[in-house]
C-alpha cells in the first residue's frame, strides 16, 4: 500500500478498496445500506441478564393507579403472600394517607377499626344515620298509656306483666314496635289500603339487643288484636241469632229442633287465632308462662306444647272443647301436627317467629317454611324476631320476603355498656394453661367477693359457664364439683325433663303465679315417661366430697342452648370459657347477664390457640358503644 493510502481514514480506505476491487460505480442507496449494516448494534447473548432483574415490578401505572390482578387468568392464584379468597381491594400500607371524596384526610384508626372481626362478616350492617334516626323517633313516648291498647291490654301490663317494679316505662324496642304492629298509620295510608279490595299480608322484622322486651312488644299487639277480633265476631254471632229469631217469630209455624248438646266443642277448638314459634321447650314454657299470666286479665284461651310433654298432654291441650286462641310451639312440632290436621293453621291470623335467626337457618327452615305456607291464605301479619342478623337471614329476607319492614332499635348488634368483660389469660402463673383451674378460680372469686360486699348469706349467686362441645360440658362441671362448687350440666344430652328444672333454678320469677305455673308444668313432667330426678348420680360416676365448699352459689356449665331468649334476670356474671366461634355468640352469651337495665359482668378465658384479637376488638367496642360486626 502506497504511503499516500495509509493517510486516508478507514472509511476512505475501504471506499477505495471496494472501487478498486470491483471496478465499478455503487449507488447511493447502496452504500447508506452497507453503513447501516457496520453501524449495527451486537445482540446480547442469551445468558446476559437484564439490568431490571434486581428492580421490583411496577405497582402502578403511569396514571399512578393501582395495577389490578387478572382474576380470570389460570394462574391468578399463584405468587400470592396473602390468601385472597374474595378478591378484595389489598389493603394500604400504613405509609400511604386514604383520602375521602372531599379530599380529608382519615385517620388510621378510622380505617382499622374492627379489623379482624371484619374477616367473619357474620352480621348485616345497619347504618348510623337510621340508627339516630329511629332514635329520635321513640324519644316521645314515654309510657304504657300513650299506646293505642284497649283499656284491659293495659291493665294486663301492670297488674301482670311487669308487676312488682316500681317505674314502668316502655323500652325502645317496644316504642317502636307497638304502634306499627297496631296499625298506626296516617289518614292517606288508610285509605289506600281502605280502597283497595284485598289487603296484604304484614311482614314486619323485629330485631333488638338482647334483654330489651322483645317478647312483650310483639305479644301486647297480637293479643289486642284477639280481643278485638274477638268482640266483632261476637257481635256478629249475636247479629245472626236476632235475625234467626225474627224469622222463627214470622214463619206460620215452628219447626222442632233438638236442644243443643251440652258438651258440644267449641267452633275454635284446634283452630287458634295466633301461633308463636320458639326453637326450644324452654323458650316455649318461658313464653307460655308470661302468656298464662296475660290470660289472668284478658281472659284469652292458650296454650304451650312441645316435645317435652306426652302425646296425650298435646292433644288435649290443643284440641280442648273450650277452644284456643293462642298456641306457642316448637316448629317441628306444629309441621307434623298440620300434616295429618291442616285445618288447624286454617284460622292464623298472626304468626310470630321468634329467634329467626335460629328458626330459619338449615335445620330450621323446611319445618318453619311450611307452616308460614299453610297458614299464609288467612294470615294479616307476619312478625319476624330476632336479637341479631346475620348476613345469611338478610339474604334469605330480601327473596323470600323483600315488601318486609325493618324495626331496628338504635342498639342492636351492641353490647350494653352496662355490661363489663373481663380477660384472664389462661397460660400465665398459677394455671399454666389448665383452663378448668381458671375456671375454678374465677367462680371462687366471684363468689367470695359477692359475700364479702353484700354480706348476705342467703343470697344465691348464680354464675353460667359456657363452652362450645357439649361433651366439655360434664367434665366442666365434674371439676367443678370436685372443687366445691355446686354445678350442673346442661347440653342436648340432657333429658328435657331435666333441662326445664334446671333451667328454672337460674331464672327469676316475677310474680307468685309465675311459680305456680311453673310447679304444674314440673308436676306434669314428673309424671312422664323417662323422668330423671334432678341432680341423681349412679353409684359409679359419684365422686368424693370436697374439702371445702363454696357457699351460696350455683352454676350452670351449658352450650349455646342457654343463650338464646333465655330470661336469666338472676344471672350477674357470665364465664366464656371458650371463646365464641362468631360475633353472633359472642352477643347472645354475653346477654345472658345485664337484662332489663341491669349491670352484669363476663369473663373470658383466653388459651394459648384463642384467637386473641377478636377478643379485644369486642372489649374496645363494648367500652365505646359500639356495635359490632
């Protein structure tokens, strides 16, 4: 190569190469090609890395939204630190401020309130706003007289219902619940409904907290409605033998008719006016005692059946010859008796559920469905009770049932503040995770303070110690007698002879016909088939007497068969000694004590695999009135 080449650039030397090698002229779409090709960059190989491997992915778009997760992809559910069943918006670092549609910023205990029981979701929600305004609404009455009763209806209350008090003044569930299930309407709502041909039927949702009078709101307007029933239908007999008696007058001669017979039924008999549905014979006897009461001052026929008395005892009672106008029963009970007679949910006119939630759940439901179906042709109001309701009623309502009104007192799905809870925590010093000692323990101490403040030797403290196995609830109980505590079992095990005394020891009476009623009822179970004394023992499960003995008190080691619509007025103190499932045990346990006004006290006994949260969300929340979810 000469020396005058070796001056020229690469580039030049490779034009002058590729000219003198070819000996012809390129374009120049050609030569912008081949310097593209030298320009090119190398590819990397397939084992170099990327430079955004250690950068974690983009949570956002450039919008600076949230990147949702594809749900319908098949393998959504892969990659995940957090199970997300429901597929819920992931919830926000505590970094990152929420803000409203105002642009305000929220606190951060605003947003984490109730955090774990929102992962049960048991209960509907019911909003504040209808809350204070239900609230304001009741606040205007005052008494018993400003309702609509007749005159004996109201005499009833005092005299019977809630004798012996001193100040009787309605609570909010029945200010709100008697005029409306009395009809109490404006001028232009009746006359619509006068106007039109075929009135329908009513369907009302009472729920209140536990111990506020449920039984008596709904119990005074059925039984008001009887006796006005009562006294057109009288009239109306009475209209019909004057015209047969005129026409007898006026006919030229008189026909002989044989006398009436002296023991002829009644036209009601079997057919009763009012049915009421409780899940349990011991919410029907409790029932059917205030009922009886009633009966004294109304002069109203009723009468309780249920699978804790004979065969004979219930068609005796239901097919009387005086008639009957108001049945309380258990819903198995009644559905088998209306398949072989359907004549009697013929004449319902009212069909009170109390404890729906309970009476229409699976067990329920296909016995309490049938009834509401054959007594539905002639039925004017349906009247739904219940102390909670859960998501599972709420759904089941909106499509059965969606016309149906909601009574909800302020209060509901609350725990009164009256009511205190107490935590001891089972796996420190000196149990070390022995629950039935901290149960022992407990009950000692109750027990001793009780004495100590009152002073009061023949007062009876009476303590209910829940559990969730009913086969927990004889070793409960068997520990504690071994500890010199008088206690008692109560489970489904139990005999329902049984179940009924037993339950009577830890309820008060309120009148002195409260307990002769119940002294019948006892003496008419003593005389059934399969009758176990209270409190008997076979020699082989007796135990040795304790060293020591805890006076005055009494307890009942029982399941969530106690806990519901149970009047236990004597109750004071309430032992969990397991924690509840779900926030609906949780507030019919704990309502078993703080009735009708009065203060209470529950205790919960906290073990090593206790869900823990739950159990101080529910004290922060009966400490702030809140209701829970």
């Amino acid at each position: 190569m000469s020396r005058s080449t070796q001056s020229l650039c690469l580039f030049c030397q490779h034009r002058s190469l590729l000219y003198t090698s070819q000996q012809r002229s390129f374009r120049p779409w050609e030569l912008s090609r081949s310097m593209a090709q030298v320009q090119r960059p190398r590819r990397p190989s397939r084992m170099t890395l990327s430079p955004k491997v250690s950068r974690p992915p983009t949570r956002t778009t450039p919008s600076d939204r949230p990147i949702g997760r594809r749900t319908n992809s098949p393998f959504a559910g892969m990659n995940q630190k957090y199970v997300d069943l429901r597929r819920q918006p992931p919830a926000r670092s505590r970094a990152e401020t929420s803000r409203t549609s105002r642009g305000r910023e929220r606190p951060q205990k605003e947003r984490e309130t109730f955090h774990a029981l929102k992962m049960q979701s048991a209960l509907a929600p019911v909003s504040y706003g209808q809350r204070a305004s239900t609230k304001e609404k009741i606040s205007g009455t005052d008494s018993f007289e400003d309702f609509p009763l007749l005159r004996v209806v109201k005499e009833s209350v005092f005299s019977q219902a809630l004798a012996g008090m001193e100040d009787v003044v309605p609570t909010p569930v029945q200010r709100l619940a008697i005029p409306v299930l009395l009809g109490n309407e404006t001028r232009a709502a009746r006359r619509r409904s006068s106007s039109s041909e075929k009135k329908e039927m009513e369907q009302f949702l009472l729920a209140a907290e536990t111990g506020s009078g449920k039984t008596l709101a709904y119990l005074l307007p059925v039984l008001d409605a009887v006796k006005r029933a009562e006294a057109i239908e009288a009239e109306i007999e009475a209209k019909k033998k004057a015209q047969e008696e005129e026409e007898r007058k006026n006919a030229n001669y008189h026909a002989l008719e044989p006398p009436p017979l002296s023991n002829a039924p009644h036209s009601t008999t079997g057919r009763p006016r009012a049915i009421i549905l409780l899940p349990t014979s011991e919410l029907v006897t409790q029932v059917g005692n205030l009922t009886k009461l009633l009966s004294h001052t109304v002069k109203f026929r009723s009468a309780l059946i249920s699978s804790a008395y004979s065969g004979k005892v219930i068609r005796n009672r239901l097919f009387a010859p005086t008639g009957i106008d108001v049945l309380i029963s258990t819903p198995h009970l009644l559905a088998s008796i209306s398949e072989s007679d359907p004549n009697i949910l013929s004449r319902v006119s009212h069909l009170i559920i109390d404890e729906a939630d309970s009476l229409l759940d699976r067990s329920f439901a296909p016995s309490t469905s049938t009834v509401i179906d054959k007594s539905t042709p002639s039925l004017k109001q349906l009247i739904l009770c219940s102390a909670t309701i859960p998501r599972s009623l709420d759904s089941y309502l909106r499509k059965r049932f969606p016309d149906m009104r909601r009574l909800v007192t302020p209060n509901l799905h609350a725990i009164p503040r009256r009511v205190q809870l107490g935590v001891v925590d089972v796996e420190k010093e000196p149990y070390r995770g022995n629950k039935n000692l901290a149960c022992a323990d407990t009950i000692w101490s109750i027990g001793k303070a009780a004495a100590e403040h009152t002073g009061d030797t023949a007062d009876v403290k009476r303590i209910l110690v829940f559990v969730n196995e009913r086969e927990k609830t004889q070793e409960v109980a068997e520990y504690l007698i071994l500890k010199g505590i008088e206690a008692i079992a109560l489970s489904r095990d139990t005999p329902e002879q049984r179940q009924i005394e037993t339950l009577s020891a830890f309820t008060m009476a309120k009148k002195e016909s409260v307990e002769v009623v119940s002294k019948e009822i006892s003496a008419e179970l003593r005389n059934g088939p399969n009758y176990v004394p209270l409190g008997s023992k076979t020699p082989a499960t007796s135990t040795p007497p304790p060293r020591r003995h805890l006076p005055n008190t009494k307890v009942l080691v029982t399941t969530d068969l106690s806990s519901r619509g149970i009047d236990t007025l004597a109750v004071r103190h309430v032992i969990l000694y397991d924690v509840p499932h779900s926030t609906i045990d949780f507030i019919h346990r704990l309502g078993r004590t703080g009735r009708m006004g009065r203060r209470g006290r529950g205790i919960v006994l906290v073990a090593k695999n206790d869900r823990r949260d739950v159990v101080r969300e529910v004290k922060e929340g009966m400490f702030k009135g809140q209701a829970l979810i």
